[in-house]
C-alpha cells in the first residue's frame, strides 16, 4: 500500500475534534438563529437601519456555518473553534450596546454566551470572552452615540422568551450525552484495568477483591460460597512443544470455556501464570464440584487448530467457606491445597 494513503497517527484525534465542531456547529446555528429574534425585536422598535440588519443576519443564519466551515478546515479543529466561539462573545458585546442595552434580551444573550465558554472551555476562555465582549461593548456604544433604553417592551419580551427556554435546553440535552459518554469509557477503563488481556477474565488483585467481599459477606449472613482453582497439566510443556503462541491459545480457550461453564453470579480470575480461580457465590462444595467436573471435561474435549494434536486437561481444587475460614488468603489456600491432592493423585481431575 501506498504510504500516502496510510492513516496519520493523529488522525483519530483530528476526527474526535472534528466531532466536537459538530457539536459546537449544531448549538451556535440554534443560538444564533433564536438570538436572532430578540435583536430583531429591538432593531424594529428603534428603528435601526438596514446596514445593521444586514450584519444582523449574516451573523444570525450565516456566521455559524462559515465558522464550522473555517475550524473543520484547520489543523487544529478546536483552536480554531475557540476563535470562533471567542468572535461569539465580539459580536454579543457589539449586539448589547446596538440594542441600547435593552434589559432582557441583553441578559439572555450575555447569559447564553457564557453559558457556551463555560461549557467548552471552561473559566479562562469564559474571562477572554467576557473581556473581548466587553471592550467590543464599550467601542460600539461610543460609536452609538451612549444610547441607552434599558426598559423591554412586551414584543421584545415575547420574542425573547424562546431564546431563553430552547437554547438552555439544547445545551443540556448536549452535556447530558457527553456526561453518559465519559460514564461509559470510565466504565470501559474500569473493566479494562480489571482484566486479564489473554484470558478476559480478571486480573488476579480484582478476583482477589471479589473473593474478600464474598468472604465478608457470606460471614454477616451465614451464606454459602465455594472457591475452584484450576490449574493446566503440564503446561510448560504444551508451551515447550507447540511454542508459546499455542500456549496463549490455550490459556485464552480454557478463560472462554470458564466463562461459558459458570453462573451469572459467579466470578473467575486467572490468577497466575496457567492457574484459574473461580468464585461461585451461594454455592456450596457439591454445586461446585459439578460446575469443576464441567470445566474439566469440556477443557478435555477441546481441540485446539493452532497445533494439530494438542490437547490439554486441568486439575481443581475445591474449598467451601467454612467457620474455620479465617480470611481470603486462607480460603485460596484451601482450595490450592485441594488442587495439589488432585496433581498428587494422576492430574485432570477435581479434588475436594
């Protein structure tokens, strides 16, 4: 393949900015075109004339299509959409002072527009909003002569009101979305930190957590709970006569058919380098004895493509909670002793 046509490594995250103009796009074309009306409104009670509804328009229905056109052609997406959001704020000081600092609509606006930095980009682009609206505000209203009619009358009024009520709505319904975004990837970030990547079971310190809290509770409420820990026979050797690639096959085949052999309540973890544990909640040691026998067996029957001949079998042992159970680490080590009497007596078998 031609490298030109190759992905950039940053291109994922131009795409993410890209995404976050869209966004941007969507509630400026709604905020400019709502805000649009109560200026209007004050423009017709004033009178103003047709130089100033024209910029008026251009800024309500065309401006925020030229600023998405302007940030997704830059090479850095978001940058150039600050610009954009900091000439936002430009054009609002420049709207409150041609309004004659009209109350209400004057209000609306100014508090949509800080709405908007505080949203995007936080306290600092906020205060480099409200310092170019500022000045904007002053050099217009002395070029306006220092008009100033802060009363609002009723139709300026009424077509205020859909600014204020739509657009603080749009703005929620966005930042609602982006926080149900960042609860799924902290979710998936989670999982991710908790899981063994070969087996896609947990990592040994998460199942050792979930073993702990099964422990504590099955202590409060007198219930019962039983522990499995399996380990593959002779795994060096599948490992030193297939190659290690046939050995992660492995590992990964015995995680799967842990998974698809236990309850929806119980828990696994691969806790060492060819060793399994698996937690099995309100279990006690018969239930986990036939939970083990089907791991063992379906382990037994598994054929593996990665190298022709390969088979491999397990050995579990297995510990139910009992009075004399003083902590997690004695619980594991009841079942690991219970694992090393199956390995004693002839390997792929369950001992108790």
């Amino acid at each position: 393949m031609n490298a030109s046509v190759l992905p950039s490594p940053a291109a994922p995250a131009v795409d993410r900015e890209r995404r976050f103009v869209r966004r941007v796009h969507g509630l400026r074309t709604l905020g400019l075109g709502l805000g649009f009306f109560p200026v209007a409104a004050v423009f017709r009670q004033n009178g103003e004339p047709l130089l100033l509804w024209a910029l008026l328009l251009v800024n309500g229905f065309a401006w925020p299509h030229l600023a998405r056109w302007l940030a997704v052609r830059s090479t850095t997406p978001v940058q150039a959409e600050y610009r954009n959001l900091l000439v936002d704020s430009l054009m609002g000081g420049v709207w409150v002072a041609l309004m004659r600092f009209d109350l209400l609509p004057s209000a609306a606006l100014l508090t949509m527009l800080a709405m908007d930095k505080l949203s995007v980009g936080g306290l600092r682009l906020l205060l480099r909003g409200l310092l170019l609206q500022g000045i904007a505000c002053v050099l217009t209203a002395a070029l306006n002569g220092w008009a100033f009619a802060p009363q609002t009358g009723t139709a300026v009024m009424l077509a205020t009101l859909p600014f204020m009520v739509l657009y603080p709505l749009a703005i929620s319904t966005v930042m609602h979305a982006l926080a149900r975004q960042v609860r799924w990837q902290n979710r998936q970030l989670a999982r991710i930190s908790s899981t063994d990547g070969l087996s896609d079971l947990l990592n040994r310190g998460a199942w050792e957590e979930a073993v702990a809290m099964t422990l504590q509770r099955c202590r409060r409420s007198g219930g019962r709970a039983s522990l499995l820990m399996i380990d593959i026979d002779r795994f060096k050797h599948i490992n030193d006569r297939h190659g290690h690639p046939a050995g992660d096959a492995v590992i990964g085949r015995v995680g799967a058919i842990i998974r698809r052999c236990m309850r929806d309540s119980d828990c696994a973890g691969r806790y060492g380098g060819d060793e399994f544990g698996v937690l099995l909640d309100r279990a006690d040691a018969t239930a986990a004895m036939a939970i083990a026998e089907r791991i063992r067996a379906s382990v037994a029957a598994a054929v593996f493509e990665q190298a022709e001949g390969m088979h491999c079998t397990l050995s579990t042992g297995v510990a139910e909670i009992t009075p004399q159970t003083h902590d997690a680490r004695d619980w594991i080590k009841q079942a690991d002793d219970a694992l090393y009497r199956a390995k004693l007596d002839g390997r792929n078998r369950t001992a108790c």
